[in-house]
C-alpha cells in the first residue's frame, strides 16, 4: 500500500517530476484508490482560460486525477501559480506577490489533516530539491517542514547519477525517510535509461525505478504504487 502522504521531490529542473507525479496518481486512481495530488507552487502557468493551461503542470496533475480545469479544482490544486518560468520567489517578485514558508507549510499541513481514511495526499515539489522557493527558503526546508516521506525524481542525462546520488545523501543527512527513486527518461541521454537506473540503485541502496518517454510508473518501486 502507498504511504497516506508523499512528496515528490526532484534531483534538478525539468527532469520529469510532474511526468512521474501524473503517472504516480493515475496507478493509484486506475486501482480504486482515493489520491489528491496538489502542486501548491507552480512556475510557468498560464492563466485559466489561455489554449495551453492543460499542458502546464497543475493542468496535467488534475487530469491524472479525472478532474474538470475549473477555477476551483485549479486553486484547490495550486494556490500560488505564477506566469513566469522562474523559480517560485523570482516570478512572485515578477508580479508583486510574496510567499512565506509558514504560509505554504500551513496550507500543505491543513490539506494533509483533512484528507479521509485512505486516502493519499501526492504534494508535488518546484523545480530541484536545493532551489529557493522564498525569499529565505529552499524545497528541502519545505520538505522538512511536512515531515512526510519523498519520492526523488532524477533524469537520466549525462551527470544525472551524481545529481541524483547527492540529492539522496542531502535527504539522509536531514533525516528524510526516501521510500524509493524514479528515473525518468531525458531526451537525447546518452546511455538507456536502464543504465542509469541501475547505477543509482546499485550506490544508492533503495528501490529505483525507470519511467520512459510516455511510459506509466514503474511497477517495481513496492509500497508506492
């Protein structure tokens, strides 16, 4: 059974993690399962009504889930969207807008508490595990704030191993319970994604799994999905 709450934590940027949290949450829905996936912070959204807003990442989380694009499935999802595809401080700054750890923490807290019995809460991070998200604060300040399991995202691009494998000793060090890694396949890698996967697995002693290029969640990571 999957935890009763999962951060989805990302090795860099634009290395698949929305890829993997919509294919995480489509398993769990297509087995009968009650998951609410929320990206609270989302860089690069266009607005509601622009042609392209199902494409984004809170556009895709709510397909995965089976949910209509309405204003209130859209903020119940992602309260903090912003235009520019800039790290969540600097496209907040970008439109006269702030955020606070506690405010997001606070969110994320009161969305957790009022999820029902069976019920997994999927929180999808922003951008890599080290990026700023405030003005003071990282994603792994975030994370440690929820106290709540991660699933790592990783690339499968030339240096993805040494990303991965030092996101994974930053999340042993602080302490944050890792049930497991996907490899998400980047285009023009220079090896299969297979490759990749097993060099991680092999150094980073959890349970690794690959997702291809339009591929669905990997079936050997046990207790996720």
């Amino acid at each position: 059974m999957s935890p009763p709450a999962l951060f989805v934590v990302g090795a860099g940027t634009e290395i698949g993690k929305t890829y993997t949290t919509a294919a995480l949450v489509s398993r769990l829905c297509g087995q009968g399962r009650r998951v609410r996936a929320l990206k609270p912070l989302a860089s690069g959204v266009p607005p509601l009504d622009h042609p392209d807003f199902a494409e984004s990442d809170t556009g895709r989380l709510l397909a995965a889930q089976g949910l209509a694009l309405t204003p209130e499935t859209v903020e119940a999802c992602s309260p903090w969207r912003f235009i520019a595809p800039l790290a969540p401080d600097l496209a907040a700054a970008r439109e006269g807008r702030s955020l606070t750890l506690p405010e997001l923490v606070a969110w994320c807290s009161a969305r957790l508490a009022e999820a029902g019995d069976g019920e997994t809460v999927v929180i999808e991070g922003v951008g890599g595990l080290m990026s700023p998200i405030t003005e003071d604060a990282t994603g792994l300040d975030w994370l440690k704030s929820q106290a709540i399991p991660a699933l790592l995202v990783s690339g499968s691009y030339l240096g993805a191993i040494s990303h991965a494998l030092t996101a994974v000793e930053t999340l042993r060090a602080h302490a944050i319970p890792l049930v497991g890694i996907v490899v998400s396949e980047s285009e023009g890698a220079p090896v299969p994604v297979e490759t990749v996967a097993g060099q991680i697995a092999r150094l980073a002693r959890v349970p690794v799994g690959c997702l291809g290029r339009g591929g669905d969640f990997p079936e050997n990571l046990p207790g996720i999905a």
